[in-house]
C-alpha cells in the first residue's frame, strides 16, 4: 500500500521503516531535510513539500500525520487538505486532543476527506518494531487502510475502537494510567533512597521484573536506566506533563469520575518542575528510556 509519512521525528521515522519493511511503498516528509534524506536513503520517495507530497500519487491518497499534538497538527491538517480530493485519507497518529479530532474529522467530511485517529503507544522501539495501534474512524474507512495498522503493530496489538475520536480517547487513557504507574515507580525507588540501605537499584529493578506482581516493560527500562546511570546522578528530576494526563484529569471530572491516583501523578510533574526530587529522576529516566523524552542534565 502507498501512503505518506509527514513528519520524522522519533516516532515518524520509525513507523517508515517498519512499514517499508512490510512491503508498503512510503512518501516522506518532514520540515527537516536531513530527515528527508534519511528516509529517502532507506527506499521512500522524499517529498520537499505538503503539496509535493500530494503530487507523489496518482490514485487515491493516505496521509499520515506524525507531529505534535495541538498548532502543529492544526497546520499541518489545513494544509494538507487543501490538496487532497474526496475520498482521500488522512491518518492521525499523534497525541491529539479527542475533541479536536472530532473537530477534524468533521471539518475533512465537508470536503468528502475521510479522517482516521491513530493512538500510538509502544515508544520509538514499538513504532520500528510493533506498536500498539487504537484507531477511530469510520469503520468502512478504517477496513480499507487496515493492513497498514496490521502491519506497523505487534502481533495483537492493534484495535479498531469505534467512531471518530475513539482511538485518541483509548490513547489519552492509556497515558493517564502510565502517569500513575510511573509515578507509583517513582515513589518507591525514592522511598528505597531514603532508607538506611546501600541498594543496587538496578539490581532491585531486575529481581522485580522476574516474577514478581510489578513486573513490566516499565520496570525493564527502569533496570537500563540505572545500569547507564546507578543513581542517576546525571540527570535532574524534572519531569514535562505533554497533555494527556492533563486532558484525562479533566475529562475524569467532566464525566465525574474519581481517578485520584492519576490526578496526583500530574501534580506530581508540576511539583518536580519546582524541586528536584530521586522520584522525578525516576520518571523522567523512564520517559527518557521509552519516548526518548529530553531529561535535564544536572550540571
């Protein structure tokens, strides 16, 4: 299948290769050049525009937006549609507000473009090597790009969730519960920290992570973290919300529902911008070691 990846950052790079990887012929862009080139060295068909990208198909068109959430993707939605034709698809694969996809999808319906919303999840390894895909949309539509969402994810790790917005509402969920559980992570070790033990925290995390009711992915990264950095002496405890805790806090109040593990996890960040703290060095190792996440060096 032919698509477009706009966008090649961390994550939109490696869904290119691994889609190039099944067999689908990709056109790549991104306001980065370099990137352009990198992923035209690897076999896609480098773009040097929006329009550009259009102009690279001679049948239907599948977009796929790979930026972040909020202006960028507000832009990069605008500009694309304008070159697209009715029956086109736009693909959604950032952490965009549920809200504003609904939005979206309404506003390329006018134009007879179809609108499909990716949640993303699995990190930079997961999109190179088996996301885990949540994706909305019209069902028709997304029966007709499945094989893409097939193939980018490990095995039973796509979902088709329902209507418009649905899979970012999955995503943003799904971030809400990783704030909390990271943050229960934090604690712990920090607690560990201020013990009269001399532990080996990479040494905990591994024995943790076999066997143990905490085992998790979390953990592995957790046990890589301290092994580059034993007591992460290099980094600084300030950990960055990008929204999706935030939105799932609000949404929790919205629908009146209690989630206060997950509304103290985003206190928690805000807090860790002010004071320095081992559970925020913690965290912001663990965002670091699955998204790639900028830490604060602590010179």
């Amino acid at each position: 299948m032919k698509l477009a990846i706009c966008g090649l950052g961390k994550m939109g790079m490696n869904l290119a290769l691994n889609l190039m990887e099944h067999g689908h012929e990709i056109v790549a862009f991104d306001l980065d050049e370099n990137l352009v080139k990198e992923a035209a060295s690897h076999g896609a068909i480098p773009a040097s525009s929006l329009e550009d990208v259009a102009s690279k198909f001679d049948e239907k068109r599948i977009i796929w937006m790979m930026v972040p959430a909020g202006d960028a993707t507000e832009s990069v939605f605008t500009q694309i549609s304008s070159y697209l034709t009715a029956d086109d698809i736009i693909i959604d694969g950032g952490n965009a507000n549920y809200k504003d996809t609904i939005r979206r999808y309404e506003t390329a319906k006018e134009s007879g473009i179809n609108y499909i919303d990716v949640g993303t999840s699995g990190g930079t390894e997961g999109a190179r090597h088996g996301a885990c895909t949540m994706v909305g949309g019209d069902e028709d539509v997304v029966k007709e790009a499945e094989q893409i969402f097939v193939d980018v994810s490990i095995e039973n790790g796509y979902l088709y969730t329902g209507k418009s917005g649905s899979g970012h509402f999955v995503k943003m969920i799904h971030n809400g519960i990783e704030y909390g559980m990271m943050q229960a992570m934090g604690e712990g070790f920090d607690i560990l920290e201020a013990s009269p033990y001399d532990f080996n925290y990479e040494e905990i995390a591994r024995v943790w992570n076999h066997g143990s009711v905490i085992r998790s992915w979390l953990m592995e990264l957790m046990q890589d973290a301290f092994a580059a950095d034993p007591n992460l002496d290099e980094i600084k405890g300030i950990v960055h919300a990008s929204g999706e805790g935030k939105w799932t806090v609000e949404t929790a109040l919205e629908y009146e529902v209690a989630a206060p593990v997950i509304a103290m996890s985003l206190m928690a960040r805000n807090r860790s911008l002010e004071t320095d703290t081992f559970s925020g060095k913690v965290v912001a190792s663990l965002r670091n070691q699955f998204g790639g996440h900028a830490v604060v060096s602590n010179d």
